[in-house]
C-alpha cells in the first residue's frame, strides 16, 4: 500500500474517531447525570484513555481480526465487569448469519461460529437492530429464552450475564458485540450499555476503515498490475511469459480463484486454450472449439464490454461441459480484440457466485486491451523468428537452423556423455515424380511426408528439410538401434500411404531411403556424423531403396577414424 494512501486513511480514521470520543464526552456529562454524579472521576479518566488507546488501535491496525481482538480487550477494561467478548459479523455473500470475528477472554477458539438471525442473544440483536442486557443468562436458558446451538458451550463457560450492541453503519447491521461476566449475574447497567454502544460506533469505524483499506490496496494492486502489462509491450517478446502474465494479471485484480486465456486460430477459426491458473490438470487438455451459434463464445464476441454471469446456474446462455465439470459457478469475460480483429477471451472465473464490481469489471476491460497489443506484437514476433529458421513449404526447420541445433546438441552430448543419432533421408525417384506430375503435386508430396515424420518423432527431436527432396533428423539421447527402428517405421508409414500417381513409380509406390549413424559410435565430430549418415543413405539407395540402413564403417572408415 502506498504511504500516501496510508496517511489519508489513518488521518480520516483519527478525524472519525476523535468525533466519537467528543460524542463520548458529551454523552457522558449530559446523557447520564445520575450516574455522574456518583461515577468517580478516575473512572471516568480511564474511559477516556482507553477509548483514546482505541483510537489509536484503529488508526494503526490493518488486520481485520487482530483489529476486533484489540477493540474488545480495550473493551474489557472500560467495561471492567466483562471478562470476555465476542465480536459477530454479517456474512456478506449469505446475509442470514453472524460470523465470529473477533474474540477476546476465551480458553476455547470461538472464531469461525456462525451465528443465524434470531438464534440466541447475538441473532436476536442483528436481527432486532436494538440492543440486549441478559442479567441471568443462565436463568433465561433455563426458561428456554435465547438458546442456540452454542448454548451448551456459553453454560460450561459459566457465563453469568452479557450485554450486547449491534454495530451500525448507515442504518444498517453489520454485526454485534457482545460481553459476557463469569463472576456475577447483574453485571451489567444502562451506563455499561451506553458505554458499549460508543465502542461499537468505533467498530463500526474500523470495519469502514478496513473496507478502504481493502479497496485501497486492491485497486492498487490493479495499477501495478496494469503497469506491468504495460511494461512488458514495449520489453517482453516471449508469447508464453506474457501469456501467463496477463493470467496471473487478470486474477490478482478481480481477486478471482481461477482465470485463462483463450487464443484465436484465424487459419483454422477455431479458439485453443493457450495459458490457464486455478484449475485441475486436466483442464489444461481443453481441445480446440469453434464459434457456435447461442453458445458463451458466440455471446462473448459479440459484445464490445467484458461479459459478466454472476452466477451460471441462473444465466440463459449455453455453457460448456467443461465449465460444470470443473465447478465454474461465476465469470468475466473479456474479448480481445485490435482494430475489429478478434485475438481471443480472457476469462477470470470462480467456484461461487459472486458480483464482480464496476471497477474490477473497468481493470479487465483495460488489462484486455493491453493484453491484445501484447498478445499480437509477441505473435507477430514469433512468426518472425520461425520464418527465419522454417522451411516454408513443408514446415520443417530448415537447413541453417539444423546446423546450429545439431552443434548445441552435439555439444550437450558430449558433455553429459549421452548418445546422439542422425538420420538423413531421400525420397526415391522423386525427380521422376515431379516431371510426371508437376511441381504442384511433388509440393503436397513432400508436405505429407513432412507431417508423417513430424507425427512419427518426439517433440526434442529435430526434424528439418535439407533441400530439395532430402530431409534429416537430429535425435538426441537415442542409440544407433533405436535410431534405426524408428527411421524403418517411419519408411514403412511412408510406403502405407497413398500418393497422388504414385502407381506410375518405378516401384509402384511412392517411398524413402534412409541413413542413419550416431556418435560416438559412428563418428567423433559433427562433419564425420553427416558424411556416415550420409553413406548409410546412399548404401539403401544401392541396395534397393525404400529402406533404413545402419552406417557400418569399412575398414578404411575404421583406420580414418583411429587416426
């Protein structure tokens, strides 16, 4: 939190309760004339200090627990007849029931109980808005008068007599509280009443000073949230950290449990989870869906404001599977876009309803636009840098990039002493192939076989076009046998499927020869490595094409090497 915000806080909070103890003051001199006179000054003197120290407490505490704990030891002192006390809070979502807040005095932990409207003293309070002096507690439970379900708990406390006040702000209740003597029955007055009745004022005091505390802090935690966003599009070029960041973002200033961020694909017209917190792992296998006519995403996009369902279960919109089975009970949604181009949703979601407010709903509608300039000018930079190391017809890297990757990869094997397999492959007659059919046709060809060994290989392994008709896998962390099992599956896969024309081949079916060497077996630097790969291919070539040869150095291989 700020400072200055701080000092505003405290500054308003002292001026409030410095209103109430002159409040206090007068009420004293002119609203109890009786019991002035025969109050001793001292008493007096000591209310003052302590209502003083409260004060203090309020300006100063920010925790709203410890708060209430401290207002009702400084009320045990005003009041020296209470030995203990409670103080109950509305519940804001439910509203039927008191939540304990605030104790003090108790050998037991009482926070947590939840109290309901008209059930015992503290309920009968809340719900009467007047306060209560309960001379004999235990002659009025005996009577069967204010029982609750604690009852049994206030009796083997030995509780004897107790006061209560609810706590009101703008003529509304916001809670009780309540001090309860274990020494005496009768030990309470009307002057411990009025006495308690100004505390609760201060209560109520704090309770609208942690409330601007809260809002305080939360709204800016909302700018520096925002700041950050802002600060990554002109710094951050990474699309997966800036995905995750305008998740984690959209969650901390809408205080929700869960968010994610959904990515339009304009190729396919599909939406693909991109970037999700809060949910279960399960989540994150989220297949790919489309637009569809009365569905969420169909009524998201077609607003220009963030879409807010408060509570699923009473909204009229069709809502996926997926949202009942991971628990969503309330959302925001905000649609990305720039210029009329849609970039995506970015949802924040919770697993109870809830009203999201106006300025939590303003913050997302500013993060998106912020997250759509970021989320484009990433994207924008990403297919930039695969433009530069992609081949463009088929997908695959290309060959300045397999270079560089298989000199980092020999360079991590030979450190941690790990094997590393190439595999270098030609499609067969495929210069036939194009002359007969046409480039268009060798260009589907040579995509298909691009697909078939990208689907076929793992997502470490390099894959990569290395001109014309040839193609070459670095796999790394792979012996020689297990090199060549898998360049035979994928000749095989090759063979299986079904090419345009392909009856016209030489052989009667469209197919691949491949190479395969590894290091150190094979080879002890990145040129030996290629030229044996390089060997074994032409050797399946010879020896028949449409299959997967192992290099086998020959014996002048052999002495090459050993020189």
């Amino acid at each position: 939190m700020q400072p200055i915000n701080i000092v505003i806080v405290t500054l308003l909070t002292a001026i409030v309760i410095t209103l109430f103890l002159l409040l206090y003051m007068q009420l004293r001199r002119a609203g109890a004339a009786q019991a002035a006179k025969t109050a001793s000054p001292d008493r007096y003197l000591n209310e003052i200090t302590i209502l003083s120290d409260v004060a203090r407490a309020i300006s100063g505490e920010f925790d709203l627990e410890s708060l209430l704990d401290k207002i009702l030891a400084f009320a045990t002192q005003v009041i020296s007849q209470a030995q203990s006390g409670e103080i109950l809070l509305l519940d804001e979502a439910r509203r039927d029931r008191l939540i304990v807040m605030g104790t003090y005095g108790f050998n037991k932990d009482m926070k947590g109980n939840e109290h309901f409207l008209g059930e015992g003293y503290t309920g009968w309070v809340a719900q009467e808005k007047m306060p209560l002096i309960a001379p004999d507690v235990p002659s009025d439970y005996s009577r069967g008068r204010h029982v609750s379900r604690f009852t049994p708990l206030k009796m083997e406390m030995h509780i004897k007599s107790s006061i209560a006040v609810p706590v009101m702000i703008r003529e509304q209740v916001y809670g009780v509280i309540i001090l309860h003597s274990t020494e005496e029955t009768h030990a309470f007055d009307h002057e411990d009443l009025r006495l308690l009745s100004v505390i609760s004022d201060q209560v109520a005091v704090a309770l609208e000073n942690n409330r601007l505390y809260r809002e305080t802090e939360s709204a800016l935690s909302e700018h520096q949230a925002l700041y950050s966003i802002g600060l990554m599009l002109t710094k951050e070029e990474d699309l997966a950290r800036i995905m995750t960041t305008i998740v984690d973002s959209a969650v901390k200033i809408s205080s929700a449990k869960a968010g994610s961020l959904a990515l339009y694909d304009r190729e396919a017209k599909e939406f693909y989870l991109a970037a999700q917190l809060g949910f279960s792992p399960s989540f994150s296998d989220l297949p790919r869906w489309k637009q569809r006519e009365g569905g969420l995403t169909s009524r998201i996009l077609s607003s220009i404001e963030p879409v807010v369902i408060p509570d699923i279960n009473s909204s009229f919109v069709a809502v996926s599977s997926v949202i009942m089975q991971e628990n969503i009970k309330s959302l925001v949604a905000v649609p990305l876009r720039l210029d009329n181009r849609v970039v995506g949703i970015l949802y924040v979601d919770d697993f109870s309803p809830r009203d999201f407010t106006n300025r939590e709903i303003s913050a997302l509608k500013l993060l998106g636009n912020q997250a759509a300039i970021a989320l484009l000018k990433a994207q924008a930079m990403q297919q930039t840098m695969e433009f530069a190391i992609t081949d463009g017809l088929t997908k695959l890297f290309n060959h300045r990039y397999f270079q560089e990757r298989l000199d980092q990869e020999l360079r991590r094997s030979r450190r941690y002493k790990h094997p590393i397999s190439l595999v270098m492959a030609d499609i067969d007659f495929f210069k036939s192939y194009n002359d007969q059919f046409g480039h268009p046709r060798g260009d589907t060809a040579l995509k298909t076989v691009a697909g078939i060994m990208r689907e076929m290989t793992r997502e470490t392994d390099i894959i990569a076009r290395y001109g014309g008709e040839e193609f070459v896998m670095v796999l790394p962390e792979t012996t020689k046998v297990e090199a060549t099992k898998l360049a035979k599956r994928i000749v095989e896969a090759i063979a299986a499927e079904s090419f345009f024309g392909e009856e016209a081949m030489p052989s009667g079916k469209f197919t691949i020869s491949m190479g395969v060497a590894a290091m150190p077996d094979d080879a002890s630097n990145k040129q030996e490595l290629i030229d044996c790969a390089d060997k074994a291919l032409y050797k399946a070539k010879d020896g028949g094409r449409n299959q997967a040869v192992e290099f086998k150095p020959q014996k002048s291989d052999a002495k090459q090497k050993t020189k």
